[in-house]
C-alpha cells in the first residue's frame, strides 16, 4: 500500500497492491482501508468512483481538484508501482 501523494488537509493518499487494474486512488483519514474513498484517474480526468460517506461534499471537491492538480505524478507512481 504505497503513498501515492503527499497528505492533504489531514488526508492520506494510496494504492492497494493488486486490487484492480483501471488506474485510481484511494483517500482516508486514519488508517487506510480497502473501503475508502477511490476517484479514477487518466491524463484527462478525475471523477469521484465511490465515496465511503465519511467525506463531505466540500472536502471531496478540494480533494478532487488536488487529485486533478497532481493526476501526472498519480499516473507516474502508479506506472512505476504497478510495472504498467
């Protein structure tokens, strides 16, 4: 479960390890979980996949843009996690 940007407003930002192929990442306070927050990610977009109802809307938009803002690096450490 590898760190996939640095914390944001209190949130950890990372990868499960062999969980699906489409590229995403996931988004928590606390411990990581396998049900946390997961917003897909391409070189042209991020959308909100599922939301664990523990984020509210204001924090998921910030995140969302962030995510946005950061999508190249998401999309560098995932291709160099994962070997893709």
């Amino acid at each position: 479960m590898p760190k996939a940007l640095l914390d944001f407003m209190g949130f950890k930002f990372f990868f499960w390890s062999n969980e699906e192929k489409r590229m995403h990442i996931h988004v928590c306070k606390g411990d990581p979980r396998p049900n946390a927050t997961k917003f897909w990610v391409t070189p042209d977009e991020v959308s909100l996949a599922f939301n664990d109802n523990t984020i509210s809307d204001q924090d998921l938009n910030r995140i969302e843009k962030y995510i946005y803002a950061n999508r190249e690096t998401i999309i560098t450490r995932w291709v160099k996690y994962f070997g893709i």
